[in-house]
C-alpha cells in the first residue's frame, strides 16, 4: 500500500534527517516547480482534488488561487502552516511534524512558491517541545544547504496556547502577538490577512501532501485514494480499543474497516456504543453509519462531517453524559469570550450537563440542552467554535436520550462505580 | 529591569516579525523561562520594551494559558482532561497525583516543588491518559505507574 506521507518515518522515534531525507528524494519538487509557472502550480494542486486536512475540507488549491498574483498583489505575502494541534482525540500532525520535519518545510517550499509569498510562519502547540525542537533544526538545516533563505524566510512560532488559534483568522491575531479573537469574515486572510497582506493558512498534514503531488502527478494522486476525494489520510482511534494508534490509508477508507482492522476491535470486556469521527466537534456516529467511507464528500452526503479524522470510540461501561460533559468544558474553557452564544450558552450547558452528573438532572434540563445546541449551530456566532461544540452535543441528546433520563431518574451517575469516579 | 540576556533574546525574536509590538509573546515566553513566572514587573518591563501599555500586554497575557501571572512551582505537571484520556481514566490518574502530592488542580505544593494544572488535549490519545512534567511527555498511565513518575522526577 501506498503512504507517501508516512513511509519513511524511522520506527525509532528519530526524525528523518537532512542527509537521509535527501537520499530519499527530498527537496526533489523544487526542481519540478522551478520549471513551472507560479498559477501552474497552484492549478496543479486545485486539480489534484487535494482538500485541506485541517478539519475543514476546503480544497486546498481554491484556497491558494483566492490570493492575489501578479504586480499589483500587496507584499510581502505570508505562508502559515497550522500546526497548532488541539482537537481534541486528535494525535495525527504531531507524528508528521516529529516525523519528518523535512517533508512539510518543502511543501511549505512548494506552497510559497505557488502564491509568491515571502515570509513563512510555523504556528506550533507550545506544548509540542520535541516537535519544536525538530522544526527548529531542520528550518536551521534547510538555510544552510539554501532551500531557504534566498525566495523564503521561515520562522517557528510556538503558541502561547488556547485551541481558538487553529482557528485562522485566530491565528493570525496570536501571530500578532494580539489576544487571539476571531476577525470578521470576509475579508478572507488570502485578500487581508497577517499584518493586512495576504495570506494563506494550511494544515500539517496538508502541505506535506504537496511535494508528493508535484513529483508524481494529479493521476498518481487520485489513484491513493478509494474514496470519492483523492490521496491518502492520516486516521486514527482512541478509546478502548485493542490497538488505538494512527495509520495512513487511502482516503476513504471505511469506519468499520479503521475501528475493526487496524485498531483491532473493541478490547475485551468493552463494547462499542458511538464514536465521534474525527475530533471533539463531529457528530456522534452509531453503528449504523460505520459503513461510510471517511472522506468529505460522502460524509456530506450523509449530513455529517469527517473532521480530523482521527476517531474517538465511546464504549458501553464510559458514561456517555460524562464524556459530553468533559467535551463540553473543553469549549467552555477554550471559548475566546468574544460573542455571546458561545461565551454564555457554552457555560451553561457544562453546568447543566455537570448537574446530572451531580445527581441533579431535571426533566426540563433535556430540553434546554436541546435549545442550546440549537442557538449554538451554524450561523449564530463569529467562528465556528460554537457550533463544533453543537455537533456532539446534538447528536449526543437523541443518540444517549435514554441514558440522561436515568441520571435524572437515579438521581446519580449510573457509572459512578465504574472506572472515572 | 530586564537583564542583558532577556533583552538580547527578545531582539532576536523581534527580527522575526515586521512589527516590534508582535514579538511579545515571545518576550513574555523568555522572561518565564528565566524567571520561572511573569510578575507585575516584569510584565511592565516587556510592555515598555516592545512598545506598548502594561494594561494592554496584561490583558494578552492572560488569554494565554501556557504564560503564567502567579508564580508556579520548579515542576509543572499539566494533566490532560480531553476527551479520550477521560475515557482511558483521566480522573482516577489526576486523583492519585492529588493524593500524592496533597494538592488539587491550579495549587502548589507547600515546598514550591510542583504545580498541578490541567491541559486541553495533548495530541497523543493513542497513548491516554497523558501528562507533561515542564518540557516531558508521560503517556499510558495509571494509578499504579502515575506515582512511579514522581519517584523520578
């Protein structure tokens, strides 16, 4: 099987050197670019059917043409790559970024080179240290061998914290060195980004895609994938399972296949009830939608989302409301405060979500809690943080509506004795 | 107020951005480094060294959670509390360095030698439930392996 993103990351946990990843063929796209025009490039990928792998799924190429070419263009034009990993349940950038640092400073090559940019940022998880450390030397090894330095500039920027900077207008504020609010959209960072010039914003995963792209062709690309978007994915499954772990595989590749196969089945003495497909701010999924093949479009079909990719199983002896509720806190915690819907609508549902955890669950609550996922849904709020918390908490009240009811009936936790408390 | 050193480590950083003021992050990030937390002080000596108002450098400053207002101890355990290390037992994990260390989340031992805070996902949840001691990673744990790592720390 093909895994262009991962083969040859060192099962020893070491990154793949500057002299290894040579031998390897590394840095070979620059040389493909270099006889290429900017905008060729740039249609190459949008041809690629390459999707961003951030969370979103917005094509990766219809992205990089929304920002201005040519003379007039304002400059100097950024180049940011997104590697501030906090999704919750979601492990997969880090393995890319301590993996192979080499692979993603030259798709970043490729991605400046498209859009003509001139300074580049990597906008890591502060938390990330060995991944930061790694970045550090190879940005450092890429200057003296002159990959950059002479068309790019590339810093590393660790962030302070706090998930609302993956957001990409956050983001942009974080770099500034700004509280990390959300900015009205439009206009978009490719129009008026960091600093007011324009900007593109990509995922890890995503601009390690690129130098594969160009040194194997649209045909070769689409070919990885068993799905209806191209390439491959990286996926992942936390929770009781026998072998949780991350595994690249062609996009497309079925839920039953990534929770059965490759993580092995639940472990003994666990069955499976729902798993969140990727990340804290998909929908449940029960056993019925195992079957859909993990990529955006037939995940759209369906009316759910994909997300990160990397999914979360929740298992028969875990306390569905208990899990909602710590994945409830998260955004609680982690909203910037700047509109209200989520600033006030999230800290009520983890009080109220905490109350039938207490004991305390009324009749009434369930309905409440149904309104807030209403109020918090697309639409009502600045970025999508909010409506991100909706998704489980939506499909959570109709999927696990019986199992609130005995909170509020038992007046406790029915899984007070198990494993959390 | 900041010595020789933090100041020419937040020069180094100010090249990498076009605007002065943008660097503060980072200028709060090396003066906790050396100093182990950011004081009133020493966020007035930032604030004055990138250009910009005390008041305003405060109010970013406290929208980070990995720059520290209060003063923390030598270690700073930062436990996961996401979604798939509370699934994998989070709580009972937390609970034994409580009981450990006599402490609960946001204190700090008596003895200033560690602070216990709580940490969004640590994107390693194939290995949960996790924690970070300063700059190191401990993945699978559990009541019994949790106290061992104190014992080493």
């Amino acid at each position: 099987m093909n895994k262009p993103l991962t083969e040859h990351i060192r099962s020893d946990g070491e990154a793949v050197s500057m002299e290894d990843y040579l031998k390897l063929g590394g840095y070979k796209s620059l040389s493909v670019i270099s006889k290429m025009a900017p905008v060729d490039v740039t249609k190459l990928i949008t041809d690629s059917g390459l999707m961003g792998r951030g969370g979103a799924g917005v094509s990766t190429g219809f992205k990089m043409s929304a920002v201005p070419m040519g003379e007039k263009a304002a400059t100097p034009k950024y180049l940011i790559c997104n590697a501030d990993e906090m999704e919750p349940g979601t492990f997969k950038d880090r393995w890319l970024l301590e993996g192979n640092p080499h692979q993603l400073i030259e798709g970043m090559l490729v991605s400046a080179y498209a859009i003509e940019a001139s300074v580049s940022y990597i906008f890591v998880r502060g938390e990330y240290k060995l991944a930061i450390q790694r970045l550090e030397k190879a940005v450092k090894e890429a200057y003296s061998k002159g990959f950059l330095g002479k068309g790019l500039e590339m810093h590393i920027h660790p962030s302070a914290g706090r998930y609302i900077c993956g957001e990409e207008t956050a983001l942009m504020n974080a770099l500034e060195g700004k509280r990390a609010i959300p900015r009205s959209k439009p206009p978009f960072p490719p129009a008026i980004g960091v600093w007011g010039k324009p900007t593109l914003i990509n995922n890890v995963e995503t601009l390690s895609n690129l130098p594969h792209i160009l040194n194997n062709g649209i045909e070769w690309y689409k070919a990885l994938s068993k799905g209806v978007n191209a390439g491959t994915k990286i996926y992942g499954v936390s929770g009781h399972v026998k072998k949780p772990g991350a595994w690249e595989l062609p996009m497309g590749t079925t839920a039953r296949e990534l929770l059965e196969v490759h993580a092995g089945g639940m472990k003994d003495g666990y069955k499976f009830r729902a798993l969140l497909p990727g990340g804290a701010s998909t929908d449940f999924w029960l056993e019925d939608k195992l079957d859909t093949p993990m990529d955006f479009a037939s995940t759209a079909k369906i009316g759910t989302r994909m997300g990160t990719g990397t999914m979360i199983v929740l298992d028969d002896k875990t306390c569905p409301v208990g899990m909602l509720l710590s994945l409830e806190k998260f955004f609680k915690q982690e909203s910037c405060g700047w509109c209200t819907p989520c600033r006030d609508g999230l800290s009520w549902v983890a009080e109220i979500l905490a109350s039938f955890e207490r004991g305390e669950g009324q009749e009434g609550d369930i309905a409440q809690l149904e309104r807030h996922a209403r109020l918090l849904g697309p639409g009502s709020t600045f970025c999508a943080l909010a409506p991100g918390a909706a998704s489980p908490l939506g499909t959570g009240l109709k999927y696990f509506r019986d199992e609130f009811l005995r909170h509020i009936t038992e007046k406790r936790c029915p899984y007070a004795d198990h494993l959390h408390r | 107020m900041l010595t020789a050193e933090e100041k020419s480590e937040i020069e180094h950083e100010i090249t990498k951005f076009p605007v002065r003021r943008s660097a503060c992050l980072e200028a709060l990030a090396i003066v906790q480094k050396h100093r182990g937390w950011v004081s009133d002080e020493a966020l007035k000596a930032v604030a004055d060294y990138v250009g910009m108002s005390a008041t305003e450098l405060d109010g970013i400053a406290t929208f980070y959670n990995l720059i520290y207002r209060k003063p923390v101890g030598k270690k700073v355990i930062r436990i996961c509390d996401s979604v798939s290390c509370f699934i994998m037992g989070y709580d009972k994990v937390r609970a034994k360095i409580e009981s450990e260390l006599g402490i609960k989340l946001g204190q700090t031992t008596p003895d200033h030698e560690f602070t216990l805070l709580p940490t969004p996902c640590l994107g390693t949840c194939d290995r949960a439930p996790a924690l970070m001691i300063n700059d190191s990673l401990f993945r699978d744990l559990n009541e019994d392996n949790v106290a061992q790592i104190f014992r080493h720390e």
